[in-house]
C-alpha cells in the first residue's frame, strides 16, 4: 500500500513558513503521540534549522501510556526537550508555556543588559495535517481562537494568536512533504487521519490497520469487534468478520467494506479500541543499529542523524528578539 498526497497549498505553506520564520523567536513542532516518527514532517528540520524548537505530542490521551513513557525517556537521553500533552483536557499546556519563556530566557537576559525592552515572545506552530493544532491553540489560548476540524486541510492561511501578555502564537495550516520514501509513513499518517480518507480505498487502509493491531494489540482488537482466531486471518479477513458481527451487510447478505473501513478507521481515531501506539522507541533504537551497520542514516527517523540539532537551541543573537 504506497499512500501519497502532496496538495498545492502545502508547497505555499512551506513558503510562508519561510517567510515568516524571521519574526519567530520559538517553533513549537506538534506530533501525533501514536506515531512519534511518521508524524514528524522531515522538511521542518531544512525549514526552521537555528531557531528553537519545542516538540510537543498531542493526542497522548490516545496513545498507549507505557509506550509513551519509553519514548519520552529515550528522547530524553538523546538531549531533545519535549512533552506529550493532551489538547482536550489541557494535560502538559500549561508546563508547555513555561518550556516556551524557558527557551528565549537567556536571549531575554542579554537584551536586558543591553537596554532593550522584551516584547511578547513570538511563537510559531507546526506539524502534519489533523495533528490537532486547532484545538491545541484554543486550548493554550484559553478560548476558541482557531477554527477546529476533524479533518485534514482546515487551516488554509496563518493567524495571529495572543496567548497571554507575554506569548504570541503564529497558526499555519498544516503541512506534509512531496514524497513518503518509507511506504508505513504514508500507512500510518492515513490510520490516523493526516491524510484526506477520499484519496484513497479506506477498505484498503482500514484492512491495514486490522493487520498491524492483529500483531500489536490483539486483546484490544478482539475484545472491540468480538473476533477469535486472529493469528490465521488476515486484515481483509478480519475487517470482513467485524462487518458481518456490526450488521454492515448489502443486499444477498454480502458486508459492506467500506462501511465497516469507515467504522473501524472513525473508532480507532476516537480511541474506542483503546490507547494505542503504532510506533515504538525500541523500533527507532534497532532501525539505528541496523543503519549504524550499513554506514548510513535512514531519512525520517527521531535519531541523531535524523535531527541534527536538539528540540531546544539557542537561536541566532540576530533574530527575531531585537529591539522592536
């Protein structure tokens, strides 16, 4: 299954990120918490490089607790400063406020010695399409400031935020990149919505999903669908038996594919199959062996070679935060 959508607005997103770089003094990048790799858009690193940059993993309400909890130590222990944060109820906003004054600390320091008075700190948010930026800045805002959606491609232009008297937020629509080289970045950005369910066969992606919780998290698959023996079965198999035990049926008693795929991908989003992850540390950990012993990095992985500089950096003495 090779998944690609690149719309044209997503190359005039790349430019005005680009363009309005200059005036930000922090870029918070939001991830998917259940696919922390496939979620992260590998051109931010070209696009925002010397500006300092909080990732932050939205949707942790939905991912599996424990996973997150490895991925948050491992990238930890590789120097990046990040949070899983949940935009419904709040969970990390407000520790990611304090990450956002943290950042520009030092620079507001020096231009206080220099006589400058410190404006608002300038902050930029960015990430895939659905990610949850929307509900994100209402959250952090404190009031419904950006226009919410279940769907990718709601946020068509930048808006200017005020987050409190000390933090503005820049919103940009969210972006992707022209081509997914790893064919499970396509899979998994379409299991959770980034991608636009009607440029694809949802009976397809929704058979997929079937597939890779058959392996990861069987108990949750069969307990939310009342399926037994899926070891020998495989995701068409299994999406055909959930539509026959939800009624999904067509005239000669024939299921309705595309009425269960449409079920399963709305459940699994929600979180009605229970908190999952799709992407695990300890994958990261042996894909970067296995690439150490080639002599080469695979693109789009959260490694050294991957993210050259850490989530949060000192930006350029010349940037945004001058005497304006």
């Amino acid at each position: 299954m090779n998944i690609q959508w690149f719309p044209g607005h997503m190359a005039k997103t790349r430019r005005l990120l680009a363009e309005n770089l200059k005036m930000i003094d922090v870029v918070i990048e939001l991830l998917d918490a259940r696919i922390p790799r496939s979620s992260k858009n590998p051109e931010i690193d070209e696009i925002i490089k010397g500006k300092p940059r909080i990732m932050a993993f939205n949707k942790s309400d939905l991912a599996d607790e424990k996973v997150s909890r490895d991925w948050l130590k491992h990238l930890k222990s590789m120097g990046y400063t990040c949070i899983f944060i949940d935009s419904i109820k709040g969970t990390g906003i407000n520790e990611l406020k304090a990450m956002v004054n943290d950042a520009v600390k030092d620079k507001m320091d020096r231009q206080k010695q220099k006589g400058y008075v410190f404006r608002s700190v300038r902050t930029m948010v960015v990430g895939v399409p659905n990610v949850g930026k929307s509900s994100f800045i209402n959250k952090i805002a404190g009031k419904a400031s950006a226009v919410t959606g279940d769907r990718p491609g709601v946020t068509r232009g930048k808006q200017w935020i005020r987050i409190n008297e000390k933090i503005e937020l820049l919103d940009t629509p969210g972006i992707l990149w022209p081509k997914f080289d790893d064919m499970e970045v396509g899979s998994n950005l379409a299991f959770t919505g980034a991608i636009k369910d009607d440029i694809y066969d949802i009976a397809e992606v929704a058979a997929a999903l079937m597939e890779k919780l058959k392996e990861t998290y069987p108990d949750k698959l069969a307990a939310r669908y009342k399926l037994e023996q899926l070891d020998d079965r495989s995701g068409l198999d299994l999406l055909t038996l959930a539509g026959r035990k939800r009624g999904c049926l067509i005239s000669g008693g024939e299921i309705d594919l595309y009425r269960i795929a449409a079920i399963v991908l709305d459940e699994f989003r929600g979180g009605k199959i229970g908190r999952i992850s799709l992407e695990k540390a300890d994958d990261v950990r042996s894909e970067k062996e296995v690439c150490k012993d080639e002599g080469n990095t695979k693109e789009g992985s959260l490694d050294e070679g991957n993210i050259k500089e850490e989530c949060i950096e000192e930006g350029d003495e010349n940037g945004s935060q001058d005497e304006d």
